[in-house]
C-alpha cells in the first residue's frame, strides 16, 4: 500500500452499514461493517434492519440504531489497524427515501459533538436531536392516501411524472411527509430540518445539516427535474395546502446542493479525536444506494446494472429524460445532463428468500442454504417448458410483500399461457409443485424489468467484441449490451443464468466483484473524485474512467443472450403484461 491519500465510503442500507476505504488508484485498503439484526437486533426490536406496524403498513427503522452503527463500523475499522488518519475525503450511500426529522436543538448538538469520553458516543450526545425517533424505510406502505392526492396534484400520474421523475409511490417522501405531518402535527410541528437518510449520514460527519444531493432528492415526488427546483405546487400539498406551509416545508428540506462533487466542509472534531481522522479530512455530498450503484463501475450506453439486494432494481444511464408512471428516472449523481433509469421492486431478495425457505433444506447443515433452491431453478427448463408445441408456460407473481411496479398487494398469482405466442392466457386450477417456483420467481421479476425497459433498449451491434458464437449475427434482438449484478444476490450461479436468459446481455452478464460492497465502493468512488478531480469540468467518468481496471473487477458469469432462449421469453411478454393487469383488477393496493 502506498502512502498517499485514502478515501472512505459508506453504505446505510436496511440490514447493514458497510464502510470500504481506498486509495486513488481505487485499490481497495481495508472495509468493515455492522449488521444490524446481529448487533443491535435484540437492543432496538428490529427484523431485517426495520420495525413493522402491520396494521397500518407501516415499515421504520430507529435513528439511535444508526447512530451506534456508525460508532461501531468505524471502532472496527480502527481495530483492523486501518490508517484512519490518511483518510483525506468520505462520500457514501444510503437507502433511498426515507427521512430524519431534526429538532430545533439539532444544529446546535451536532457542532458541540466532542471525542469526550464522560460525554459518551453519538447516540449519547445526540439525545434531543430528533423530533421522531424512527426514519421511514422504502418497505413502507401506509401511504396510498397521500399517493393518490399526489397523483392527482399535477392533473394525472403522467403529469407527476414528468415534473418529479416518477408517479406518486408509498415510499416516496413527499407522501410520507404529509401523512406524518397529518398523523403526528406536534412532531412535525416541532421539526427544524428534514433530511433524506444520505444527507443525514453527511450530517453527523460535517456537524451541521447537511444539503441533501442532486439525485436522491428525486426520490421524493416534491423536485421539479426539468426546472431544477422545488415544486411550490407538491410542497404545498405535503404542507397541508397552504402557501405558509409550502415555505415552512421549503425551509425544513433547505437548499438543494447541485454539484455533486467538492467539500461540504470539514469533519467534525468527534471523529477527529475518537478515530483519529485528520482535521483536513473532508466531506463530499452523500448520494442514495442506487445512485451510488451505478458510480461502481463506469456504463456505456445499453449497459445495465441489475442490483439484488433486499429489493431488486434494475438500472440503465442515459441523456434522454423519457420519464413514465410505470418507473423512474433520477438526476445522474456526478453528471449534469445525464439521467438514471430506475425499475424498483420491494419483493426482491425477501421475496426469493421465501421461496428458498419454503423448499427442503439441504441436508448437509454446512451446505450453501440456496443449494437446493439453485438445483430446482436449473433444473426447470425456461418458463417450464420442454415443448413449445404442447407445453404451457408458466407465468407468476410472487408478492410477500404489497408491491411497487406494479400497485399490487400482497399475494401469490399463477397463470399459463401458449408458448408460442403467449395467447389462452388463464390462472392455474391448482398451484404447480413448489419446486418450479424457484425458476419462475426469478423469471418473474427478470420479465417485469424487460417488460419495463423494451422502449429504451436498441439492437446492438451485430458483432461486438466478446459475443458468443450463438449469437454473432447481424439479426440480433434489442436488448442490454452488458447486464452487470451487483448486491448479495449477485453471488447466486443460479440467479445470473436466468437473469441472462430472460434478458440477454449481448456480452454476456458480469458480476462487479467487490462482494456485496458495490453501494460503497461508488461512494467511494464518488469522494475520490470529489477531491482529485482537476475542476469542476472534469467528469466523473474522465477521472474514474482512466482509473478504473476492468480485470479483477468483474467477472462473466454467464453468456447472456442465447438464441431462442431470449425469443421464447419474447413470446410470452406480452402475457405476462396481460397477467399483472388482470391481478391489479383485483388486488391492487388501497
């Protein structure tokens, strides 16, 4: 390792903070992490990061937990003997949408924070911070009310769309503003400053409230992306109604930092005396996790980044703002001009998880727990079908959860229809074997992000570098160049062939090989640029771009497009648009 400047990089996700810490040659030095459940899961009563509230949908998680959290990934850090000190910018990623409420004695605990020993540690020094002590998290659905006033604010969802990057949805956090400022008007009464969860992590580093960043504040229904502002007309319908309460709400969220790179300031003397850090150490602006995501690894057009964690998202950049209710597009975090197309699901790896627990458990307790689930997906043929001619493919909805994209509630759907050409579309009489269940889930989800992306793909071209011999032909379907994973689902041999099965990937599928670190490597990233880019005409891409080594970074993990595998999914897509649309007649969510 040499000895110039290190970079630090943070990912709050729902079930873990992770830290990675690097230099500028993007080496990696050292990373470490809390996981929530297994440290702090008995303490704060917390499943898989969150505290439910069934009855009402609702889904949270304790500020305290993360502020013992970031105590406790930076103690392991030092304990790994990471040079600390030599860390001379930090950057990070945080789970999308949800929101801390400052108190009016915030700003002033934070600049007194002290590395003081009678003083204890964040959570102890920040004890009237908070004006509610729990944060919204992205599984939330007890919003549909407030969505709905949201949709029809602008006239229609399209309209809304096209204003704020997305439709109105249950995670957004316009809509979880106005139904806590209805639910509980003393605590948002008594709110100074509202954060998204990456402008508070920046928050505790700097000492003051934090501006929230360019892209994550696209996630939540109240910023004009064409216009680059709030919107008056969203604040004020998440205000109550008023034009005094639009300005209130103005004045909570504060300004919005445009330039995604450069310090926000230097770190506080906390952090200096208790780990420590230099007091020259400085702090660029904190993005959202799937921002971040695609920071990872520099995209070329038709590149996709398909993220499967906890939820599953499927990513694409371009410099067309073509937005549409049926998904998202954000702010590029680093990149004036550039946009982030985003599918977002809630019933990703939990849902996965169901399956996989619902099937034997391999009988060797050492095995990998996904052996079993992994044997049956392969071991299904595509849409279980052995012949197209007399077999039905098998189609299905696996939501545990009330899902996203599209608006359905909690269930299990199974429908078949003609292999062919996807006609004679009707509900299983009784369920197939739960074993088909493990392909078709994966399927499932894989379909629902085709289905999605179809407009904004093209045909590569017809003979680029890496293709596989089936498909080196002039007549190649439009689909994603590359498909990369990333997220702790990325690990899954099973998972990648019929991610590239469904989605081709005319270059195959790669996993970015950092582990399940890809969230805080682009945070990290994202710092090194901040601080080493020459000015503020550099780009991200320019800097990283020339950095960035493509061996020993990603791997292949499968060929991706293969000939009358990709069609035959082709054959049945419009079906399974069919199918989501006869299940929301019937269940979708109030």
């Amino acid at each position: 390792m040499s000895e110039g400047p290190l970079y630090l990089g943070f990912d709050l996700s729902t079930q873990q903070l992770k830290a990675i810490v690097i230099q500028s040659d993007l080496s990696v030095v050292s990373s470490a992490k809390v996981d929530f459940d297994g440290d702090f899961g008995a303490k704060y009563g917390i499943k898989k990061g969150v505290q439910v509230n069934k009855v009402d949908g609702e889904v949270f998680a304790p500020v305290a937990m993360w502020l013992e959290a970031l105590d406790l990934v930076l103690q392991r850090l030092q304990e790994a003997k990471t040079p600390l000190n030599r860390i001379r910018g930090i950057s990070g990623s945080c789970q999308q949408h949800g929101s801390v409420y400052w108190s009016r004695e915030a700003e002033k605990l934070l600049a007194e924070l002290q590395a003081d020993k009678q003083r204890g540690d964040l959570v102890d020094q920040l004890k009237g911070s908070f004006s509610h002590p729990y944060a919204p998290n992205w599984q939330d659905h007890s919003t549909q009310a407030e969505c709905d006033k949201f949709d029809e604010a602008l006239g229609t969802a399209e309209r809304l769309a096209h204003a704020t990057g997305s439709a109105a949805h249950h995670r957004f956090t316009g809509p979880q503003i106005m139904r806590l400022r209805r639910k509980l008007p003393d605590m948002y009464a008594s709110t100074s400053r509202i954060s998204l969860v990456s402008s508070f992590l920046a928050s505790l580093f700097i000492g003051s409230v934090a501006p929230m960043d360019i892209s994550d504040v696209c996630g939540m229904n109240l910023w004009d992306i064409p216009s680059n502002t709030w919107s008056e007309t969203l604040l004020a319908l998440a205000a109550g109604g008023s034009t005094e309460g639009a300005a209130d709400l103005k004045a909570k969220l504060g300004e919005v930092r445009l330039d995604g790179g450069g310090s926000m300031g230097k770190i506080s003397p906390y952090f200096v005396g208790k780990y420590g850090f230099s007091s020259d150490c400085e702090i660029a602006p904190f993005t959202g996790d799937n921002p971040a995501t695609i920071l990872a690894l520099p995209l070329r057009p038709l590149d996709a980044i398909v993220s499967l964690g906890t939820s599953t998202t499927f990513l694409m950049i371009t410099p067309v703002y073509k937005p549409d209710p049926s998904y998202h597009f954000f702010n590029h975090p680093t990149t004036p001009g550039q946009y982030m197309f985003m599918l977002c699901y809630k019933n990703g790896g939990l849902a996965r998880e169901k399956v996989r627990d619902s099937l034997p458990a391999p009988s060797n307790s050492s095995a990998d727990p996904w052996e079993t689930f992994n044997q049956h997906a392969l071991s299904t043929p595509p849409l279980d079908v052995s012949s197209p001619a007399t077999d039905k493919a098998k189609l299905g909805l696996y939501f545990y959860l009330p899902e996203i994209v599209p608006n359905i509630s909690a269930g299990t759907w199974r429908y078949e229809c003609s292999a062919t050409d996807g006609s004679d579309l009707q509900p299983v009489s009784q369920p197939w074997p739960v074993e088909k269940d493990a392909r078709i889930i994966v399927e499932s989800q894989a379909l629902s992000m085709r289905l999605r992306s179809q407009n904004l793909v093209s045909t590569p071209p017809s003979t680029p570098s890496g293709t596989s011999s089936s498909s080196s032909s002039s007549a190649l379907p439009a689909q994603p160049r590359r498909i990369y994973l990333v997220g702790g689902g990325s690990l899954n041999p099973a998972i990648a062939r019929i991610m590239g099965d469904v989605l081709g990937g005319v270059d195959g599928v790669y996993k970015l090989d950092v582990g399940g670190n890809a969230c805080a490597l682009g945070g990290a990233y994202k710092a090194v640029w901040a601080f080493e880019r020459r000015d503020e005409t550099e780009t991200f891409d320019e800097l990283i771009g020339k950095r960035w080594k493509e061996e020993g970074a990603i791997r292949k993990v499968d060929e991706g497009y293969k000939r009358g595998v990709f069609e035959g999914y082709g054959n049945v897509l419009g079906a399974f648009g069919e199918m989501e649309g006869k299940v929301l007649e019937v269940a979708r969510n109030k």
